[in-house]
C-alpha cells in the first residue's frame, strides 16, 4: 500500500479526502483503512476545517473491503483478525462522532463497506452514474462497517432487509427514492453541486453546526422528548453565549452576510 491511497486536499474551509486505488475500484485493504483513520483524525484536529468530503478517485466510490486482501487472511487467527477488524471498525464511528459534516459525494459504485461508508456521513450527494449495494451475502459474509445499524435506520427495516439478503445492486434514483441518499444529480454537476452544498454549511457558525450535528444523532439513539428538549435547552443555552450568535444576531439586523469564526 502506498502512502497515496488516501488523499486529502483543503481549499479554505472545506476538505476534500478521497479513496484512491482506483485500479480497485477504491476497495480498500486494512493497510489503507488504518490510513483513512488517520487522516481522519487529522481533519478532526484542524479547527480550519468546516466540512469534510469524502469521495472516490476514477469511476467507483468504494467497492468496499479488497476481497483479493481478504483472501490473505484465511487461515488468520480468529483474536488477531478480530483485533484488525475492531481498529477498522471505528472508522465509521469517526465519521459519525466527527464535529464537522461530513459529506459523501458518491461518484460511482458504492458496494459492501463502501454503502455502510456512505451511509456514515451526514449528507449524500451522487452522481447518476452511483449504485449501491449491500453485497455481503454474495460472499459469504454480513454486514460491516455500521450497516446492521446505519441501513435499518435510514431506509426501514424491510428494504433494508430486502438489500441485505438479495444483495441486489439498485441505481441511484432509487437510491433516492428510498430515502438513501440525499441528492442525485448528473456525473458532470456532481462536485459543483457537493462543493455549493459544502460552502453553504461551512458560511454558517461552526460552534451551532457541530452541537446540531451531534444532538441530531443524539436525539435518534438515546432520547425521548422530554430528554431531547432539556439536551435542547443546555446546549442552546451554549450557544446563546457565543460570539458566533451576537454576530449573527448583528448580520440579520444589519442585513449582511455574517462572518462567523467558531466562537
């Protein structure tokens, strides 16, 4: 594996890491994996990024695990494969856990890993040429990488259900329709779409992105109403102190874009 398998790119506020063994069809092995963690990490640490994207290099997304990789573990000890599995497994957490959105622009093939990898970022955007796929069973294998929880949870357990046992690949219209995916839009609008989205989320104040983000997905795992709506009054009590809100505040009465700095 070279250290290019992972490419990360800033323009501004936004990042852009991209999956890059395209001769794979960006199927990652667990060399790569540990390096898309990292990078990761990387994004989570640099308070200059607002948004983060993630993407595939030539016509795939991500076909999800390197089965030919895959094939080298046979034989492995069941505690050592495991162990590797565990790490790789937090990637997704990462993703979710991150505080800033995360944006998947899907150019192509999404299958296995690379769907529940999808799946993981907070916002989807495709290209028409994108598929999907919950591919698992078609080897052997079930879902990895947050599917059992992340598919059921977006699309419904009976089409879920339906994706995981046939494995079936479905288009990105569908995609949509299903509730999938955010947006589909032609391949040659994809990143000027992604990219319009992206700066429209890193305009607004960082500080109220980041709380919103994790009380959405706080409010969907662990609370009830009543939870949600003290979580609610905490952490817009947070924001009301905030330099970003007086700024805020001050840009709508002044009528002018605000200029916000995650204060």
């Amino acid at each position: 594996m070279s250290e290019d398998s992972i490419l990360l790119k800033k323009e501004g506020n936004i990042a852009t890491l991209s999956l890059n063994r395209p001769d794979k069809l960006n199927a990652l092995d667990w060399p790569a994996q540990r390096l898309f963690g990292q990078t990761l990490d990387k994004v989570e640490e640099d308070n200059e990024i607002r948004v983060l994207l993630i993407t595939g290099q030539g016509r795939a997304f991500c076909a999800g695990g390197d089965v030919s990789a895959q094939k080298s573990r046979i034989g492995m000890g069941i505690a050592e494969k495991r162990m590797g599995a565990k790490i790789l497994s937090r990637n997704p957490l990462k993703i979710r856990k991150m505080s800033k959105p995360v944006i998947a622009m899907v150019n192509g093939a999404a299958v296995g890993a690379g769907c529940n990898l999808a799946l993981a970022c907070d916002i989807i955007i495709a290209s028409e040429k994108a598929k999907f796929s919950q591919a698992f069973v078609k080897i052997g294998l079930v879902q990895d990488y947050g599917g059992s929880y992340l598919l059921a949870n977006q699309i419904g357990t009976k089409k879920a259900c339906e994706m995981v046992f046939t494995g079936d690949i479905i288009d990105a219209r569908e995609a949509l329709t299903i509730g999938l995916i955010n947006k589909v839009v032609p391949a040659e609008e994809l990143e000027k779409t992604t990219m319009e989205m992206a700066m429209k989320i890193a305009k607004r104040a960082p500080l109220a992105v980041s709380i919103a983000k994790r009380s959405i997905y706080d409010g969907f795992d662990k609370f009830d109403l009543e939870t949600a709506l003290e979580y609610e009054i905490y952490s817009q009590g947070f924001c009301c102190d905030t330099e970003d809100h007086k700024e805020g505040s001050s840009a709508f009465m002044e009528k002018r874009e605000p200029q916000f700095k995650g204060q």
